[in-house]
C-alpha cells in the first residue's frame, strides 16, 4: 500500500487513544525500566478503521527511536520516526514527490550523535528520509545524559503529542530524585 504525503499528514493529525484490555484509554501509565521496549496500538475515534502502532525502543548503546506507524491489514508504513543516538543516510535521489524543505539533505548521512527526524514520502522506502532535529520543529533536540530519565521521559511525551495521541500519558521515570 501507498499513501501520498498529504494522506500521511492527515493520519499524524488524527486524534488518537491507546487501546487498552478494556477499550480506549483516557490515561495511560508507563513504568521506565532499561531497557526500554514498549509498542502501543492506537485508534482514532474519528477513523475508527484505522490502526496505528506506537513504539518507543532504547538500546543497550542508549539508541533511542520512537516512531509510529499506520496500519493496514498486515503491512505498516511508517509516518514518523524520532532517533537519538542512530545512524542514517538519506536517499541521493530527489524526486517531484520529496517536499523542498529535505533536498539540502539529499544523501546525507547522519552520525550517531546527529539526532534526526524521519518523515514518510511518497515514493520512497518507509522513512528513508530524515533532517536533523536542529532543523525541525520537534522542540527536544537531544537527550540530556546527566538527566536521561527525565528528559527520555518527556521525548515520549512530546512525540506523544507531536502524533496527537489524546491518551493523557505519565511516565514513572527509572530514578527518582
């Protein structure tokens, strides 16, 4: 399955619940441990045939990618994607589909201290293209290690509401102080 640039748009602003054991969650609480692997199904009430997958992943070399993804029968495509301390090298090609604001990016390759953003477009593998979060909207542009529990915290919350997730989220961070 394909979807165009303004179709994924229009999923990310989608309101959207998590899907709990009892139905939509209203609040959701979520217990930080290391290391940190959670997915999360979601729904939109508006659009109640669409699915979506929310996952958050950190790695033992403190990785740290959160992403979501729509889903349709067995496929997902992925809309967004949040990575701190990973690696990526964007596509050489720019075609009519790439939006302006990625070509000075054209195949440029990230380091794993160049935290970026990945974005869905048309045309291309899922989330192949990405811009560095200093260029980006997203308002956390890295994680601060002398306080990563609370800052890894609020990454999951703002992307949480980046991707209008209405599900009120709390986070018990790993230490407290």
């Amino acid at each position: 399955m394909n979807i165009t640039n303004e179709q994924a748009d229009y999923l990310l602003k989608l309101p959207k619940k998590v899907v709990g054991k009892e139905g939509l969650l209203s609040r959701l609480t979520i217990e930080q441990k290391f290391l940190f692997n959670e997915r999360f199904e979601l729904v939109s009430e508006e659009e109640k045939d669409f699915t979506f997958l929310w996952e958050i992943r950190q790695s033992t070399k403190q990785t740290i990618r959160i992403s979501l993804h729509f889903q349709e029968n067995d496929s997902k495509i992925g809309l967004l994607r949040v990575d701190f301390n990973g690696g990526h090298k964007n596509p050489e090609a720019i075609t009519e589909y790439l939006p302006e604001r990625f070509h000075p990016y054209a195949g440029k390759e990230f380091s794993n201290k160049e935290h970026h953003i990945h974005y869905h477009v048309d045309g291309y593998k899922p989330l192949a293209w990405a811009i560095p979060l200093a260029d980006d909207s997203f308002e956390i542009k890295a994680i601060d290690e002398n306080d990563f529990n609370h800052c890894f915290a609020d990454t999951i919350r703002l992307f949480a509401q980046t991707v209008n997730i209405e599900t009120e989220i709390t986070i018990n961070t790993l230490f407290y102080e």
